[in-house]
C-alpha cells in the first residue's frame, strides 16, 4: 500500500471526518451559546479565536494521520489496530460528552 493510499484508508479518513465534525459543531454550539468546551486545554485556543482552536484541533490529530499514513506499509496492523482503537474511544468520549452536557442542561 502506498503512503498515498494509506493516507487515505477508512480507518484514517473516519478518525479525519470525525474530528474535523467535533470541531465544526463545537464552534457551532459554543457561538450558539448553547455548549462549552470541556476540555481544559482546547478551551484555552477557543478563548484565542476560532482560528487559534481549529489550527490546535487540527494540530491534535493530523499528525497522529500523517504518521499513520508513514509507517501504515511497515506495520499494517499496528496501524490498523491503533486507529480503529482510537476511533472507538474517540467516538465513546464524544457521546458520554454529548450525553453528559444534555444531562447538565436539563
């Protein structure tokens, strides 16, 4: 598998399209004033801008892709376990925070 392909496997671009969707509707709910941001250190770039939060959300898991899409073709399953690891407890965090802030606005 080439670095190109690699770069764009399901498992890479669902972790992509996920945090990239996290970041969209955070900037969403918090300029609605209807949500905060719960963590402490992403809460930090929101009181920056809007574009200091999104280059540190990117910041956050680019990276982690690019070195995916590097090593993919030596360890593919490394790689493959790795992210659809970190894909489910992404997933498993966002909705207990979903459930968690519609429980503390009720």
């Amino acid at each position: 598998m080439t670095r190109i392909k690699s770069l764009f496997a399901w498992d890479s671009l669902a972790i992509f399209i996920l945090c990239t969707a996290d970041m969209l509707s955070t900037l969403y709910w918090v300029n609605a004033h209807v949500a905060t941001e719960a963590n402490p250190y992403m809460n930090f770039w929101l009181e920056k801008g809007d574009f200091a939060f999104c280059i540190a959300k990117v910041m956050s898991y680019l990276p982690l892709l690019l070195f995916a899409a590097y090593y993919r073709p030596r360890r593919p399953r490394l790689i493959r376990v790795s992210l659809r690891g970190a894909l489910a407890l992404y997933i498993a965090l966002y909705v207990s925070g979903v459930i968690t802030q519609s429980f503390l606005t009720v």
